[in-house]
C-alpha cells in the first residue's frame, strides 16, 4: 500500500493517522463518562491525567491529520454521487475535524481555568495560572461536553454513510479507509 494518498485512495499514513484516532477518540469517550463517577483518589487522579495526556495527544494528531491533508490530494467521491451528499460528506468531515480540535482544547482550557498544570504523560506542558477562572471554566466545560455529544452524532453519521456506501452502493469508499475488507457481495 502506498504510503502517499491519491486520487483513487487513501494512502498508508492518512489511514493509521484515521484509525488511531479514531481508536483514541472512543477510549476518551469511554473513559470520560466513567472518570466523573469514580471515587476520589490516586486511581481518579492517574485516570483524569490519562485521559488528558491522550486528548492532548489526539489534539497533535489531529493538527498532523490536517497538515497531512492539506499536502495531499483527496480521494475522489463516487463518480454519480448526488451533489446534497458530496455536500454533506466534505461539511461532515470539516465538522469531525473542527470538533476533533475543538473538544481536547477545551478540555485543556478547563484544566488549566480549574488552576492545574496542563500535564502530558508526566511532563508538565503549560503550568496553572495560580487561580482559578470560574467563568472560563464553566465555559470551557461546556464546549467540552457538548462537543462531545456532536462528535458522537457525527461519527455516527460517518459510519453510517460508510457502511451505506460499503453495503448499499456496494462501492469501494469504506475499504479506501479500511483496506483489509473484501467487497460488500
């Protein structure tokens, strides 16, 4: 496989950029309904800190994705695909993007309004302020979550009208990303 995109295809590294994130992203999410509930202590604190260090982490992977992007030529849409959804899919993808960078700087906002260290993997990246900013904070918090939300809704379009064009249309969009399927029969 080709590591470079092309017209027909998605090349090596725009794939493994797409699929870690994407694993990343779930696990954040996961994880991020779960941490809120979990009694005070060392594992809620190591917990909270994993999960920052890996939005921080998808954060960079997504600035990658973009600059990755920008540098290569996208895959051509289905010959024949209606213009409404060639619209939807490029709104779509500038939505997961914008949210892909919206939802972990949030979060490094709130952290860093609620007067902690911004901390990745142990390294101390950005350290607090020295008080807290309620007004940030609450702002922050709630781009945070609600970004969330919109990002499920999202994703959950893109896997649908993946999983439309694999099995329905029966056309090769989803194995361009997901190579190691075999055509839909």
């Amino acid at each position: 496989m080709p590591i470079r995109n092309s017209p027909e295809r998605w090349g090596s590294i725009s794939i493994a950029l797409h699929w870690i994130t994407a694993l990343a992203v779930l696990g954040l999410v996961a994880v991020g309904y779960v941490m809120v509930d979990l009694p005070p202590g060392r594992t809620k604190i190591d917990v909270y800190n994993l999960h920052k260090s890996i939005g921080l982490t998808v954060l960079a992977l997504t600035l990658l994705r973009l600059g990755w992007r920008l540098a290569q030529p996208t895959p051509q849409l289905p010959e024949g695909m209606p213009g409404w959804q060639a619209w939807a899919a490029r709104l779509g993808h500038l939505g997961l993007y914008v949210l892909l960078l919206l939802i972990p700087a949030s979060g490094w906002v709130y952290n860093w309004a609620s007067n902690f260290p911004t901390r990745w993997f142990g390294l101390t990246v950005l350290a607090s302020p020295g008080q807290v900013d309620a007004g940030l904070k609450a702002l922050s918090k709630a781009v945070h979550e609600y970004g969330v939300i919109a990002l499920l809704v999202l994703l959950l379009a893109h896997a649908g009208a993946a999983f439309y064009h694999h099995y329905q249309l029966k056309d090769a969009v989803l194995r361009r990303m997901a190579p190691w399927l075999k055509p839909a029969g």
